[in-house]
C-alpha cells in the first residue's frame, strides 16, 4: 500500500444489530422457538446495538493484503478464510451455493410485505407493523431475512436480495446452503475495493466496507489476543461482542504478531503482555515465585517451631502448677507441723518474765487465754533476761573517783 501507516481512517460500514433487537422485544414463545431451532438462532441473543472498536478496524483494513487474502502483521501475513467465519458465526461449510445475483422465484413469505419490498429498512416497517397478522412460519422467515441483511451480509445502500426471499421461505432447508462461503466472499469483496481506494489515493480519511465488517474483529481477538479458558458461547462472536480493546494492548499486538493456533482457549490481557514482553521477562518472573515461594515454606518453618515452643512452655507450667498444688497439700497436714498447728506466743511482764514462766507450749500470755491466741503466726523461741547485771567499768578507766562511784552505786 501507499499510504503510510500513521494515516489515521475511519471505517465505515453497515453492520447493525438495532432491527433484530426491536423485533427481539416483540417475538412469542412460539416464534422464539421457531427460530431457534435454525441455524441463525443466535439472532436471538442481540439485545442493542454492537459496537466494533473503530481503531482496530481501522488498522486492519490498512493492513490487508488482497492478493492473499490476509493482513499484514509483524512483517509476516495472517490469512482469513472460511474456516474463521465458520467458527466465529457457526454457519455451515458445506452445502449449496448461493449466488446473489438470482432473482426472486416463488416465496410465499413475500406477499405479506409486497412484492417490490426490496429494502432492509421498509421489510423492518413492514414486520413492526403488520407482525401480529402475519402466520408465524412466514414471520420467523423475514425475520431471519433481516438478520441476515443486517449482519452478515449489509450494503451500503441497505439493499436485499431478492434471491433471498426463496431462500428463507423454508426454514428446515437453511442449513442445506454454505453460508461462511458467501459471507467471506462479501467481506473480502468489500475489504479489495478500500483496499484499491486506497492504492489509488481516493481514500485518504474516510473508507467504506461492505460486509460483516463485525467478523474482522472476532477474527482480532480469535487471531492475535491469546484466550483465557475455554469459548462456550455459540456462535464465538456473542463471546466477543461489545468487548472493549486498549490501544497500546492492540498496537503491542499489531507490532509482535503473536498469532494464536489453539483459537478454543484465550488468555487474559496480563498473560498476553508478559509473552510480549519475551523471554527475560518470563525469567524475572519465574526467580519472583522463587524467592516468594522460599519465604513463605521459611516463614511456616518458623512458625511451626514457635508453635512447638508455645505448646512445651505451657507443658511445664501444667507441671509446676501441680507440684506447687501438692506442696500446699503436703504441708497443711498436722503431723507435719503445719500452718493448722496451735501454738502459744509469749508475753513479756513488765519485769522482763510472765510470772507462770514459759510452759511447755509457750510463755502465757498475761491475762489472755489461750483460746484468743492467734494461731496464723508461726511458733518461735524468745529469751528473756532474768535480771539486770551489774557493769562495771574498766581497769583502764578507772579514775580516782571511781571507788567513791562504786561504792555509791552498792
């Protein structure tokens, strides 16, 4: 391409879910199961209007390459085929082709929308207005005809098919045509002429697809961001819709190409940036849950030992408790001469000895008897002087007047 990569377009396009979601709101128990036992019964899942990340498409249709039918990513192409349609709209491979340039043969579904009816916008008018008088087969098959006009094969002027009204006329046959066949050769007719509008510098902002321009980015997401855990919405595309993508997460994806083989699982955005990030990367992490792993089993070791410490300290003061419960048993006993022994304490008269003397029990107390004794104090002995003795001074004091002191003090 000529147009460098810093040229920044803005994809139009035409896919739009806003008439199947109102016809959603009204259809009947009976309508609903008709319809999902078809091969479109995902219609029925479209609550809003879809939105598709303008950045993103932006940057395929600048990438694509249409003499291989792929998209430059990372110096390297990444095909689109209909095997990508097949696994993100569950539509079928095999079957019948069909070729759009048919007209009309004998619908019995037309007559009750006109036979001129040939746009996507007056077949919706006509099913909102007329919907309750209209049989449920001949509904579930417009129906599904908008669908089919709206999402997987739109044009920009919202033109239908006629081809189509035959097609739709009997539900059981649906699945007898190869619908991913004709929706990829929709997309990548409309990818080819953006991508010769933009060879030839008619396009330099502003670009338009026709197409389920939608599909390119299921294909993104299914391609280029690894899944996390297993897809089991189906169709895929009701896994990827309304799915917000960031744009240095979309441009780091452009810029390594790493392209997703297993498309049943998907990782994560932070798994995806840590394969981006390469092999020293993975290494710093790995030595990370190293040292965290190796902290933590020390961190359990020690607390196993202190738990162990705790358990045998409490262990041992079991032990003192009870040697200290049966020392106080051993010593309350009588024959021990214990705290419950009775015992007599001594007085003291104020000559220096109680006059019955010290008994074989103790000294008596004055006046007291020995039931008012107290027995809490323990026993002890006590000497008392009998009487005063005489002093007498030195023989190296002695004075002159000592003599005369003595003989004052006989």
């Amino acid at each position: 391409m000529t147009t460098s990569s810093t040229t920044r377009l803005t994809v139009r396009h035409s896919v739009s879910t806003k008439f199947i979601s109102s016809l959603n709101k009204r259809l009947s128990k009976e309508q609903r199961a008709l319809i999902g036992g078809t091969l479109f019964g995902w219609f029925l899942d479209f609550t809003g209007n879809v939105k598709v990340g303008r950045k993103m498409l932006s940057e395929l249709v600048f990438k694509w390459v249409d003499s291989s039918s792929g998209f430059l990513i990372a110096d390297k192409v990444v095909p689109m085929n209909e095997k990508d349609i097949c696994l993100a709209l569950g539509l079928s491979l095999d079957g019948k082709e069909i070729d759009l340039k048919l007209e009309m043969g004998c619908s019995s579904c037309v007559k009750y929308i006109g036979n001129k009816t040939r746009d996507l916008t007056l077949l919706y008018k006509c099913l909102m207005k007329k919907g309750k008088s209209i049989p449920c087969a001949p509904f579930c098959s417009l129906y599904i005809l908008v669908g089919i006009c709206e999402i997987l094969i739109p044009q920009r002027n919202g033109k239908v098919f006629p081809i189509l009204f035959d097609i739709v006329d009997n539900l059981n046959d649906l699945g007898k045509y190869c619908w991913a066949s004709l929706v990829f050769r929709c997309l990548v007719r409309g990818l080819n002429k953006a991508s010769d509008a933009l060879k030839k510098g008619k396009a330099t902002t502003n670009v338009y697809v026709n197409g389920c321009i939608y599909m390119l980015q299921a294909w993104f997401f299914e391609k280029l961001i690894p899944p996390k855990g297993p897809i089991e919405k189906n169709p895929r595309i009701l896994h990827w819709m309304n799915l917000k993508l960031g744009d240095n997460l979309l441009t780091r994806a452009l810029e390594t190409g790493v392209v997703n083989v297993d498309v049943g699982r998907r990782k994560d955005e932070k798994d995806f940036k840590d394969q981006a990030k390469g092999k020293n990367k993975d290494e710093k992490a790995s030595t990370k849950k190293e040292l965290k792993k190796n902290r933590r089993e020390r961190f359990m070791e020690t607390l196993h030992e202190q738990q162990s410490l705790v358990a045998e300290l409490k262990r041992r003061v079991l032990v003192l408790e009870e040697e200290v419960a049966f020392e106080k048993r051993r010593r309350r006993r009588p024959q021990d001469g214990g705290d419950n022994v009775p015992h007599e304490e001594p007085s003291i008269s104020p000559r220096g000895m109680s006059p019955g003397g010290i008994s074989s029990g103790g000294i008596p107390l004055g006046g007291q008897s020995q039931q008012s004794m107290s027995s809490s104090r323990p026993a002890m002995k006590t000497f008392v002087r009998m009487g005063s003795r005489k002093r007498y001074k030195s023989k190296a004091l002695r004075t002159p007047y000592v003599g005369l002191l003595r003989k004052k003090l006989d």
